[in-house]
C-alpha cells in the first residue's frame, strides 16, 4: 500500500515546486540571517575600531597644547567616545577604559561592545563581545612636507606603476573623504613618517614604511591667506619662445661642454628676466636657459621646458593664472630651480591662482628634475609625476600642498626636510610644526 502511494507522489508535478519551497524556506530564512549576523559583527568590528583610533588621536593632540592636563586630556577622549558611539551604535551600552600616560606621551583607549545576533551570539567570537584597543602617541614636533586639499571623494593621493615616495621624517595629509582618499597599489613603495586621510586608505604596498591613519580630520590649507604676487596687467612678453635644433644644440658646444663652462663660472645659455609672460613660456629641445631672480607670472598659457633642454634659476618664483596656465617638463629636461628668498614668493617656488576655473595636470616627466627647492602650491591643480627615476632629489627641502597628487611610471619623489641647509624660508603651517599625533598600533 505505501509503495505505490510514494511512486505516485514522486510521478506527480502539481503542487511540487511550492511543497518543496515550503520545506527549504526555513532554511533559507536561517542561512540570511546567519549573513546579516556576519556581516552586522564585522562591521562593528571596524566601526568600534574607527572610534577607539579616532578618539586616541584626538587626545595625543590634545597633549601637544601648552596648556593640557591629564584631566583636560581625558574629558577630550571621552568627549569624542560618547559622541561617536552614540552616532555609530545609536547609544546602545559599550564599556571604556582611558589611560593616558603623560610621561610616555601616549593615549591608551580600550573600547568594548556586545554585538546581539538574529541568531544570538553563537556565530560570534567570544560570544559577540568586541574589543578594540588604540595606541597614540604624541610628538612635541613634526615636519608637514605634503597636503592635498580636494576633500571630494575622489582617489587624490596616489602611487601606481611601481612609485616610490621618499618623505623620511615627514607627514602628509589627504583631505578626500573617500573610501580611496589615498591609494598606493602593490607595487609602490612610500618612506615616511605618517600618513593621514580624512577618508579610507587603501595600501597594497608591501614597502610601506609609513603609520597610515584614515578618518584624520581634514588639514586646513596652511597658505589660504598668502596674498599673490604684485604684477602689472600689462605684458613684458607674448608668447616667449627659445627654440633651436637639435643640430645647432650639439654643434655649438658639444657634449659636456656646456656643463664644463658652466663649472669653472662661464654661462652659455639665454637669460630671461622677471615680468609678465603672457602666453606662457616655451624652452625648446636642447636650448639652455638662466632665469634671473625675481618673479614669472605664467599669465594665459603654460610654462613648457622641452625634451633635453637646461633650465636653472635661483630666487625664481613662477605664479600661474588665466587659461592653460601650468607647467610641462618634458622627458629629460634639466630643471633646477630654487625659491626667493624674500619678497611677494619668498620660500613659494611655483604658485598657482587660486581663482582658476578649470583643473590642470602640471606635470614633471623628466628625471632630472633634480633641483626644486621651496614651496609648490596648487590649490585648484593636479601634481603630475611620471618621471622613470629620482625627482627632487638634489632639494635641500620640499613642500607640496596641491589638490591633487599623482605618481605613475616609477618615479621616485623626494621630499626632502633638510631645511638649515639653504636661506629658502618655509612658509607657515608646513615644514617644521609644533607636533603631531599618529598611532602606534
């Protein structure tokens, strides 16, 4: 009797589907549930961490102030605690634990939180208890040599095709608030001190030297008050152009030559003045070219320094403003420019106007760039190294606070901090500040 009654069930179509959806839905109900309970304690896992690391920093600076106490200290830690978990967890109970060493110059946070499951908490590590725990340390000083101020959400800090960043004993903020504020792929390499985003980072560098932080707040522009330079509307030059042939380059001098005479105190190369260069300049292929202190303005066109050309300049300060204005140094161009030493750009090697309506790539794609003392400032522009090798490393010192910051190609940028060693002043709020906090975990 059973047998033919279950062959029959088996053979027949109708109602089978749902019977067998009736049966699996528990199943399923549970396996979804399951997920959310996953995904639900790892995400408390980041946030709490985030909080613990957030409020850690915020005490650590907090101590660098003349005026902290250990008391001013603690209710700074406790502040940014109750404030975040609150936002974070909607107030639910958590346990802290805030120890601040004063001798050590160091914020200890611990932060504990139960994570309760659709499924209870049998899914859960240690039953659904998360801890965190964030170490900040203090310094009385530190050395601001990079900032990008772009506070979008775009990737505005970025190392590709096996870049390298040597900033040793450096800090460098990213104002992005995205989840890629800074990125450096597999392949680059960055020597630093700290390195701070307002957004995530992003680092699948197995070189990275640097103490990465990510939910820094945001780096005030440390030049928002410099005033541009004083310049008339009228122009010194139009569309300035120094060209020669390749031909004309090697047979006047020769190779080395040139570099010989410039040694022993012979100078080959054209001279150009300060003024108002309307249209841009142009230094064509193996021209060699002296700028004479003072101060370019790149007004309506682009500063280019072509393939093989020399340039050089000492106390040269180069502001760009109207459309096009940026700089291009070309594959193999010899740059080596130092910043005034006083006057409208003391200390600012290349100022941008901070009125320009459209985003340019000023862009080093040469090697032997090996000279760029001073400041570079491009609030509203993009740096754009893709140089094969070493940029700036013959710098006693250099600054950048730009937009954006881009390195492709495997260049090596140096941000070097050697700054007693030239009368090249650094301008306030970069170079060396009153302190830092960074993590230590």
């Amino acid at each position: 009797m059973l047998r033919p009654l279950v062959s029959r069930f088996m053979r027949e179509k109708h109602g089978n589907f749902a019977m067998i959806a009736a049966l699996a839905s528990p199943v399923l109900m549970l396996l979804g549930a399951g997920a959310m309970d996953i995904a639900r304690y790892r995400g408390a896992v980041d946030e709490l961490q985030n909080v613990a690391d957030f409020a850690a920093i915020a005490g650590a600076r907090e101590m660098i102030l003349a005026n902290s106490s250990k008391t001013s200290i603690e209710s700074q830690v406790n502040n940014v605690i109750t404030s975040r978990m609150s936002a974070k967890f909607n107030g639910q109970p958590f346990n802290k634990t805030v120890d601040v060493k004063m001798d050590d110059n160091e914020v200890h946070v611990l932060l504990s939180f139960q994570v309760n499951g659709m499924l209870g908490q049998n899914l859960f590590p240690e039953n659904g208890l998360v801890k965190s725990d964030s170490i900040a340390v203090a310094t009385s000083q530190t050395q601001i040599c990079a900032i990008t101020l772009d506070d979008s959400e775009n990737k505005t800090f970025m190392l590709d095709d096996e870049a390298i960043l040597r900033a040793e004993g450096c800090s460098m903020y990213a104002n992005s608030e995205g989840p890629e504020a800074i990125f450096f792929n597999d392949a680059s390499e960055v020597l630093a001190d700290m390195i701070c985003a307002s957004g995530g980072i992003t680092n699948e560098s197995a070189k990275s030297e640097a103490i990465l932080v990510d939910g820094c707040p945001p780096a005030e522009d440390p030049l928002k008050d410099r005033r541009a330079p004083n310049f008339s509307n009228a122009c010194d030059e139009v569309n300035f152009e120094l060209a020669s042939s390749a031909e004309e380059a090697s047979g006047r001098l020769g190779d080395g030559i040139s570099d010989f005479l410039s040694d022993i105190g012979i100078d080959t190369s054209d001279r150009l003045r300060p003024g108002v260069y309307c249209g841009g300049i142009y230094i064509g292929k193996h021209v060699e070219a002296t700028f004479d202190p003072g101060i370019y303005i790149i007004r309506d066109g682009s500063f280019i320094v072509d393939e093989d050309a020399r340039v050089r300049g000492e106390g040269v300060g180069f502001y760009f403003t109207g459309e096009d204005a940026y700089f291009d140094f070309r594959k193999n161009a010899g740059v080596r420019f130092g910043a005034p030493e006083t006057g409208d750009m003391a200390g600012m090697l290349f100022m941008e106007d901070r009125d320009q309506s459209d985003i340019y790539d000023f862009r080093i794609s040469t090697h032997l760039a090996k000279e760029l003392l001073g400041t570079i400032y491009l609030p509203i522009g993009r740096m754009y190294v893709d140089a094969e090798q070493q940029v700036g490393d013959e710098s006693a010192f250099t600054v950048l606070v730009v937009n954006e910051l881009l390195l492709k190609n495997s260049p090596s940028l140096y941000l070097n901090t050697d700054y007693a060693d030239t009368n090249v002043p650094v301008p306030d709020g970069v170079g060396p500040v009153a302190g830092s906090a960074y993590l230590r975990n």
